[in-house]
C-alpha cells in the first residue's frame, strides 16, 4: 500500500472534532463515495479505496445520501425494455 502525506491545517481536525487518523479516514470515504457517484470507480473500487469492506461501503453511501445504484431511470428503463 501507498502511504501519501497531506498537509492539513489544524484547524481542520478542531472543527470536525476529530483525531488526525480519524480525519484520514473520514477523507478516504468521503473521497471514495464521491467518486463512485461520479461513476469514476466502481463499488468494489471505491470499498477498497475507502478500506472497508463492500457491505459497509454501502452502509456509507446511504449517510451521504449516494444511491448505491449507478443507473439513471432511463438506463435501468431500457435495460428492463432489452431485457424483453
């Protein structure tokens, strides 16, 4: 694994009112959720991104409000039309 260092003010851990791996963490899920719904990565991807496993990744979706489906209406509308 790939160890990176951001430099962070530390304000910031005041105001969320956690500890700095606590922050990490938090940083890596908000990151992977985010890419998963701008259909970057996949949910698997985006589980291991955020270190848990796909059940949780789910988990989190659903506290920030991410569908955990990657289609539109439309495309599952069509998929259903196709699948005729």
């Amino acid at each position: 694994m790939i160890q990176l260092t951001l430099q962070m003010p530390e304000s910031a851990f005041a105001t969320l009112h956690q500890a700095p791996d606590e922050f990490a963490q938090e940083m890596r899920v908000a990151a992977a959720v985010k890419w998963y719904e701008l259909g970057r990565v996949s949910q698997g991807r985006a589980a291991e991104i955020a270190g848990l496993t796909r059940a949780t990744f789910i988990d989190a979706l659903s506290r920030y409000r991410v569908s955990p489906f990657q289609y539109t209406a439309e495309e599952l509308a069509e998929d259903l039309r196709d699948a005729d």
